[in-house]
C-alpha cells in the first residue's frame, strides 16, 4: 500500500482579519490630535500675504526656508525608556554621527522639536510620557522606535504595557526591529526630514509612515 | 559547623511541631507548615538554625486550591539553604508577616501583595510596590484578565 505523505495547507494569511491591525486602524481614524502643529496667526497672515499678487512667491520662498531650517535642525529630546535607548545613543555617537544632519540630543523638552520614543512604555510610564511630549513647543514630532513602541512587541500580552505608544501621542515615523540598529534609526530620521520638508507645502501633516512590527 | 549537622539539627528541631512536614535532599531543605505556624518557624529558623539571609519570598497560585507562600532563607557560613511554604488555603489570602524577623522580608512582602493580594498581619506599612497605586486587581493572579481595561492607556 502508498503511503501519501501529508499535505500540509497553510491559508494565505488575510491581513484585513488580523484584530489587532483593525483595532489600529481605527484607532488611527479617532486619535485625537493633541498639539497644534501650525500657529493660526501665522497662518492668516501667510494666506494674506499669498493673495497679493505675485505674493505666492514670497510664500512659497518663504515656506521653503523655514522647512529647510526646521529640518536642519531637529533636537531630539534626549529620552530613553529600554535597550533601544542603547542603538540610540549609538546613532547620536560619532560613528553614525547624527549631527551632520543638524541634530543635537538636547536635554529640555522645551528645546526640543522631536522625541524619540526608544523602548517599551510601560502603564505607569505612560502619564510621564504624555507629560514630556507637552512640554515640547510647537512644532514637533515624534518618533516611534522599536516593535515595542510601535505595538507593544514581545510584551504585548502582557498586563503592564502600553500596546503601541500611538495610544498616547501621535507618532510620525515608525522605526521597526527589535531593536532597530542606528542604521535603522538614521533611515527613519531621514524620513522625518523628508515629512518636514513638505510639511507647509501640502497644508497639513503628511501621512506616518506605514506600520511594520 | 558542617552542613549536615546544621540539617540534621534543624531537622530535629522541626519535626516536634505539629503540621511541620520535611522533605528535600542535599543541602536544600524544604519545610512546609500550616499558617499560624509560619511566622513561629521562621523565627525558630533564624534563631537555633542561623539562617541569617533572606533571600527572597514571593507566591505561588493554585486555583481552587488557594495561595502558597514560598520564602527562601539562607545560612551562608554553613551552606544551608530553607525553602519556607505554607499554603493559605482556599479563599484565604492572610498570612503572618516575616518583617518583625527579618527586615528584607518588607518589600518582599509588599510586591507579594501588589501581585497576589495576600495580606500580611503585622507587616508596618503594605502598600502597592511596583504597580501605579490606583491599579485595580492583582496581576499575577491567575484569575486576572490580562486585558482588563485599565484607562486611558490599554
């Protein structure tokens, strides 16, 4: 007699099923925008100014300046939660050598314009966190490093942790990887840069970046 | 002193307690007494025994069988070490506190009770140790819901 060996079927996975990615989804349609990226004033007076003819010009010159600033200097917050702060302080070292690309690791959240949210946050972390992101002037953003930051990672299940810390504060880029090496990282504050630079320019915040865990 | 003289003398020591079961090989002895016993015990223990080091105490949950609290206390010059158990019962979450012999046993006591909720008489101050103190229900209990809401942040 044959013997048939098994067949093993394994169904394509259907991501659209997945609840924890449906439950981002809509938590991403109802996030609340805490923090105001674009002053009203300011605002008023660049729609003012681009009305006057020829003024689009100067606005989009203007635009254009101010960006390349903005993104020349980002200062992250200098901010660690778990062993992602270890590749983080690596890529701010002088190997990776961040400063080239005008960021100086600044010890103030109200010096500074990003903050790098490296490591598992925790329940109880969590209000401080909220806190620190505050504290930061407008504008700012924020980057999400690491699959525990992003979703919770390994720790997910567990009863003490935030599941993603896009619960808390509304994060730009996502950095995956576990934890992501400063390679990694450098590619995800290029991204933000790039966001940067056509922040003004479409009127409103560009879209994060798609989410890998 | 040696090691086995110090067993066989806490051995002897032990067994004329009522409820006091011994087992364990080597030099691990593992004592199992009732509850009003415990704290008794374990002052018998670092008195005649010497086991002057508290190394840790946590617990253990059984379900429908109820807690056991599980300490482990040391003899570091003879290489003695104790595993000190007692089983709460079912329902049953007091138990007698270690504190008033061996100071290490605060904290210990106060994370047994931020995890279990097993409340220790005469511990001096038993409050949450690790979690955030408005936390709800006891984690490590196997009862607990792992995703029970805990707003604004899950």
């Amino acid at each position: 007699m044959e013997i048939k060996p098994p067949k093993c079927t394994i169904p394509p996975a259907n991501w659209e099923e997945f609840k924890d990615l449906q439950e981002w989804k809509q938590l991403h349609k109802t996030r609340p925008e805490t923090g105001d990226k674009f002053s009203p004033l300011f605002e008023s007076v660049t729609e003012g100014i681009h009305s006057f003819p020829g003024g689009f010009v100067v606005t989009t010159v203007a635009d254009n300046f101010l960006n390349w600033a903005r993104k020349s200097a980002v200062w992250p917050v200098s901010f660690g939660l778990a062993c992602c702060a270890i590749e983080m302080m690596a890529t701010f070292a002088s190997r990776f050598d961040v400063e080239r690309l005008g960021m100086v690791p600044w010890a103030s959240p109200r010096h500074s314009d990003l903050m790098i949210v490296s490591g598992t946050v925790t329940i109880k972390m969590a209000p401080m966190l909220e806190r620190i992101y505050e504290q930061m002037p407008d504008p700012k953003w924020a980057l999400s490093m690491g699959s525990c930051a992003n979703s919770g990672g390994p720790f997910r299940h567990g009863y003490h942790v935030v599941k993603g810390v896009d619960r808390i504060i509304p994060v730009d880029v996502y950095v995956p990887g576990c934890p992501p090496p400063p390679e990694s990282l450098l590619n995800g504050l290029l991204l933000l840069q790039e966001q940067i630079a056509h922040f003004h320019k479409t009127g409103r915040k560009a879209e994060p970046t798609p989410k890998v865990d | 002193m040696s090691a086995e003289m110090n067993i066989a003398r806490a051995r002897m020591l032990l067994e004329g307690i009522p409820g006091v079961t011994l087992s364990g090989e080597g030099p691990i002895l593992t004592v199992e007494t009732p509850v009003d016993q415990f704290a008794v015990v374990g002052a018998m223990l670092k008195e005649k025994v010497g086991c002057l080091f508290f190394a840790f105490l946590t617990a253990i949950d059984h379900k429908e069988a109820g807690l056991e609290v599980v300490a482990r206390l040391d003899n570091l010059d003879s290489r003695v070490c104790v595993m000190l158990r007692t089983k709460l019962g079912a329902g049953n979450t007091r138990c007698p506190s270690l504190f008033a012999i061996y100071r290490g046993a605060n904290w210990m006591e106060r994370e047994a009770f931020d995890m279990f909720g097993i409340v220790f008489d005469g511990h001096p101050d038993l409050r949450r140790m690790l979690l955030p103190e408005d936390w709800v229900g006891h984690p490590l209990l196997k009862s607990y819901a792992v995703d029970t809401p805990y707003p604004p942040y899950r």
